[in-house]
C-alpha cells in the first residue's frame, strides 16, 4: 500500500505534459498544448493538455484528468500501477506499507504479468552475458551480427538455453506459479509438466510504451528445418500483437524530433538501425503492417518511411502498407534497398553517411514508386496499363483528404501521360462505386422495429434539464475561481461602509446555504459540501483534490468543468483589451446564482400549479394560490436583476 504522503508527492511532482509527451507528440497552441487524442480514432487534434491546471481533456471522447488518470486510460494500469510508474519516472522512492494477505490476493493478474516478464527478461539476459553456454553460443551469434556491447544492453537481449525447463524451474522456484507462466507463453505444456516456449533461442524482449516488456521474441540458432526460424509469445492480457511495434520505446522521442518513423520488418533491421545512429526505426515484427499500429505511429509522425528488401516480397509488403498508411491521412514514402540487402545488413555495411544519403535520394513517394514498380512490365502493353493505372488510382482513392488526391492525379498524369482529367474522371467513379458500396451496406443492415407511439414531451424534464445545467454553471465557477477574492462593499453596524475581500467559493457555498439550496447532482454535491467542509476550517480545497481523486467520475467530471474548448486569441499584441470572465467575476457569479435560483423557483411554480389544478378544497386552494403570488414575486424581483422580460 503506498502512502498518502508519498502518493502526494507523485502528484504534485507529475508535469503532465511530461507524461502525456511520452505517447502523443504535442503542439504548443497558446498557453496549453493539443495532439491526436491517444483514445479514440481521430484526423484533427481534439486532445488538450493543459500544464497550468496539470489536468488532460480530449473534447471528442471526453476522456480527462490528471497524470495518474491517463496512465491508467492508456496502459490500463490500476490506480496504484499507474502511481508506481510515475515515482519511477521522476525518482520518487515508493516506502510500501507492508501488505495484507487480503490485498497480495487482490494483487492484479496484470502487474503479476509483467512483473514475470521483467523477471524473464533479466534471467535471459544474465544467461547470455554470465552462463557459460549462453555466452558461448548466444552472444558469439550476435556479435557476428556485429552487434555491440551497448546494443545489446539497450534492448535488453538475451538468450534461453536449449533444455527443457531450465527456465521454468528457475520461474517456480522464485515463486512464480505455473498458470501465469502458461498465461504470459513464455512456457508451454499445462500445469503437470511445463516447457520452456524459446528453448536455445535467442530472446529479443519486446517492450510497450511506457518500456515494460510484453513479450518476446526468439531466433533459432540451428538449421533444424522443423522448427520455426523466429517464434514470438503468443497474444496475452498485456501483449496484443497488432497493436505493438518493436523498438517503439525506444524510438517515440526520436520519431517526434524529426517527424518521421522508418518502418522496416525485422528485430534485427531495428537493432542494427539504431547502432548505426538511425533510432526513429521500428519494426512491425510478427505481423503484417495492421491499422492499430499505424494509428499508433500517427500520434508521434504523419510521415512515414517504409525501408523495405529489394526482393519480391519486400516489394510486396511495401506495397500492400503504403495503402493502409494512406487511408489514416498520413504521408508515406518507400525506399527500396539495393538487390541481396536488407536494413540490418545495409546499415552494417555501410557507413552511417552512406545509409543516410541512400535514404535521401531513394525515398520516393508512394505514387512513384507504385507506378514505376508497376510499369515495368507493361510499358507497351496497353491493357496491363490500363490495370496498372486502374490499381494506382485505387491506392489514391483511399486518401480522405481532397487536396492531396488531386496533387497526386496530377502526377499520375505526368508518370502515366495520361490527361489528368480522365484520371480524375475515373478516381470520381471509384469514389462513388465506394459511397454506392456504404450506403448499400447501410440498406442491407436489419431493420429497427419503429416507434409507433411518440412518447409525450415532459415540459418538467426540461425544468430539471435546466436547473442542472445551472448547478454545473456554479461548480464550474467553484473549481475555476473558488480560491480567488472579490472585493465587496459591506455596511457596517454603525453604518460605515468597508470593503472586505470575500472568497468566490465562500461567495456562492454560503448564499446557497442561506437559502437552504441543495444541488441534485451527486458529483456536484460531493463538489459543494467538500468547499462547504474547507471553508468552515477556514480553508478554500484547491481543484486537484477533485482531477487526482480516485474516483474515476469525480475525475473526469471536474477536469472537464477546468478546461474550455475554446481560446481567446492573445489581441493584447495588437493592443486590443478583450473583457475576459476574471474581469466580470462579480457580475458572473451573481448572474448564475440567481439563475440557478430561478430555475429553482421556476421547479417549484410548476409542482404548484398541478397541486392547484388538482385540489377541490377552496382553503387549500387559497394557501396554493397565495405561495404561487409569493413564488411569482420573488422571480419577478430576480428577473428584473437580471434584465429578463417576463413575457407569460
């Protein structure tokens, strides 16, 4: 269990634009930062991040909250998980009070995954640097790929030995259980007998985000034809292979400093890549490219470099991902290696301005490299043209953007000589058939039993609606302004006139109070009466109490209420002086309080008027009638505070 304290340093530590940069390339956009949204599908950054409340919000999934929050939201971590993470990040020693046996139990099968991969990775890796045999056959096989010291220390490589349970027994004995060995697949068999997955294998441990590893990958050392020449870890709880990207650890901070991402095949191109000096690289290793993982290099990069073999194949692959990448609205280029190369063995090679210029003056934009690679074959064949172009537009067709596709048609025309009208013509085709296609398949889906009987509009629901809405209003000024001072003018006893700072939070938590006025909201009660238990401590509770609570609706709910989708232009530099709400504080809180009252009173007007036209007792109709004039006088004293004509 951690500590409060401790937890509370995390916290206050945390920069969140610290945390959120190490899995979304951020833009400075005034006085926040804005990226692509990390938790939903989107083209136009809707994702803010906000350094001066520390508090996130994405205004297209609503997703929002504090440091620890989006570590949770995106690596699925547990409340405590996500605080270990961030101690280790900014050095903060976490001093556990000792467990119960109750919370050991509780203890997540997730954390207990990674917690064995990490002590996997250690143990392959102490057998490839200090075991005799692992030295002997492991590390002689990488150093022969030319791998360094430093490299291989960097990713972390290893090596299992070629027995049958060494590693097993090594896992049982420290106290891991046979089921979360089976479950991670890092052994095979069941829970009678256990084998080791990457017997004399060489291990490449592949690492998430945030640099736990999630899996492994192993290369054969033998020329055994019947076993697999690379096996990876099957899929688990904490790896998704489509949705993983080897080396992306380590290459996220570069990919954002340059904006760009080399996508080659294999753990070696990665490794090899990196050594020579090139560390934007990944590798889509044990999968084809997918829409998860290009989806996930487009929160650092729109630009994508696909380093692929010369050979058919690799042509094949380059071909088949310059698509997929398109469709997500990011820009691709292909560099095709020299015949017999691949990146691992040209990066080694080479030297590192070699490798570089090679990429400069080979990477070609998808459009010609398809076409070229396409028309090689039917320069003069007028029908295998004609396919190869209907295939060029199809790729061009997938692009979302409008711009984009009419620059291309306009250099397939030159690559192609054909007019660009007729290739413009036959791309509007293609997008229409694709529309036809949509709006078909819409037809075809089953259809909803219809309404028959339209259920009778409640004009109360929208007295509720408002009051809400109103409620919101005032809590949205507490997290905002409660710890700013209004100067009021206050008549004294002996009737003087002084002017006494009053805190906004004090302001509307003890008019309300006054007027016996209780939200309905449960979020914004437990809001209201935390101020109302600060200020009788005489004490106003700051907003983070509210974005760092654990509870994830308070959360969210009040990093919502902290930050606005919209910005006010800095004018100052044009010496134009915008009125912003500090400035007409007063005026804003009294405006909503006596709003929030009206719909209140309004409410309470409506349950009268039922009570009314329900009762036959002539007494009781008159104490009705008598409340509703009261009711009717006092909103009629607040409309006219507020400039509204009554107009019923």
């Amino acid at each position: 269990m951690i500590p409060q304290e401790t937890i509370n340093a995390i916290i206050e530590t945390a920069r969140i634009e610290e945390v959120v940069r190490e899995f979304v390339s951020l833009s400075k956009s005034g006085s926040n930062y804005v990226g692509i949204c990390p938790f939903h599908k989107e083209k136009t950054p809707s994702f803010i991040v906000s350094p001066a409340k520390n508090i996130f919000k994405c205004f297209g999934c609503g997703k929002a909250g504090d440091s620890v929050r989006f570590i949770m939201e995106h690596e699925h971590y547990t409340y405590p998980e996500a605080l270990r993470y961030l101690a280790q990040k900014y050095g903060i020693i976490i001093e556990e009070k000792e467990k119960t046996p109750e919370e050991i139990k509780l203890q997540s099968e997730r954390e207990e995954m990674f917690n064995v991969n990490s002590f996997a990775q250690k143990y392959f890796s102490d057998i490839l640097h200090n075991n005799e045999t692992g030295n002997a056959i492991g590390m002689s096989y990488l150093y022969e790929r030319e791998f360094k010291d430093a490299i291989i220390n960097k990713f972390q490589l290893g090596f299992c030995l070629d027995d049958k349970d060494a590693f097993a027994q090594h896992a049982i004995r420290n106290g891991y259980s046979k089921d979360i060995l089976l479950k991670t697949g890092l052994c095979t068999g069941n829970e009678e007998r256990l084998y080791d997955r990457f017997q004399g294998r060489v291990i490449f441990p592949i690492h998430n985000l945030t640099g736990k590893v999630v899996g492994f990958g192993g290369r054969i050392l033998t020329n055994d034809k019947t076993k697999a020449k690379y096996l990876n870890s099957p899929e688990s709880e904490i790896y998704n292979k489509s949705k993983t990207l080897y080396g992306i650890y380590f290459a996220k901070n570069e990919i954002i400093r340059q904006d760009n991402c080399i996508l080659v095949e294999g753990y070696a191109d990665v490794i090899s890549m990196h050594q020579a000096g090139f560390e934007n690289v990944v590798a889509s290793s044990g999968t084809s490219l997918t829409k998860e993982q290009i989806l996930l290099i487009s929160r650092y990069t729109k630009n994508v470099t696909m380093l692929y073999d010369g050979d058919a194949a690799g042509l094949k692959a380059a071909l088949r991902g310059t698509d997929m990448i398109l469709e997500e609205g990011m820009n691709v280029k292909v560099v095709v290696l020299p015949p017999e190369e691949d990146p691992d063995s040209f990066a080694r090679h080479n030297s590192a301005t070699t490798v570089e210029q090679y990429l400069k003056n080979n990477a070609k934009d998808f459009i010609e490299f398809k076409t070229i690679l396409l028309l090689k074959d039917s320069t003069n064949d007028p029908v295998k043209k004609a396919e190869v172009t209907r295939d060029i537009l199809e790729s061009v067709s997938v692009i979302p953007d409008a711009i984009y596709r009419a620059t291309y048609i306009k250099k397939c025309s030159q690559l192609l000589d054909i007019a660009e009208q007729t290739l413009m013509n036959e791309l509007n085709k293609l997008l229409r058939a694709k529309i036809g296609k949509i709006h078909k398949t819409e037809q075809e889906l089953p259809e909803v039993e219809p309404i028959t009987v339209r259920e009778q509009h409640n004009p109360e629901d929208d007295l509720q609606n408002k009051s809400l809405c109103q409620e919101k209003e005032l809590v949205r000024l507490l997290l905002n302004h409660g710890n700013k001072f209004i100067n009021l003018e206050m008549t004294q006893e002996n009737g003087s006139v002084e002017t006494v700072p009053v805190s906004v939070a004090s302001l509307i938590i003890e008019d309300l109070k006054n007027d016996r006025l209780i939200f309905k909201d449960e979020l914004n009660k437990q809001i209201f009466n935390t101020f109302d238990e600060f200020l009788k401590n005489e004490n106003i509770p700051d907003y983070h109490i509210f974005t760092t609570n654990n509870d994830e609706a308070m959360s969210n709910y009040a990093s919502n209420l902290l930050l606005s989708n919209y910005k006010l232009d800095d004018w100052k530099r044009h010496n134009i002086f915008v009125t912003t709400e500090d400035d007409l504080l007063l005026q804003t809180i009294s405006s909503s309080l006596l709003r929030y009252k009206d719909m209140i009173l309004e409410e309470r007007r409506a349950e009268l008027l039922k009570e009314i036209a329900a009762t036959n007792n002539d007494e009781d109709l008159m104490i009705l009638l008598k409340k509703k004039k009261e009711l009717d006088e006092i909103k009629s004293i607040i409309n006219d505070r507020l400039g509204i004509v009554i107009t019923q």
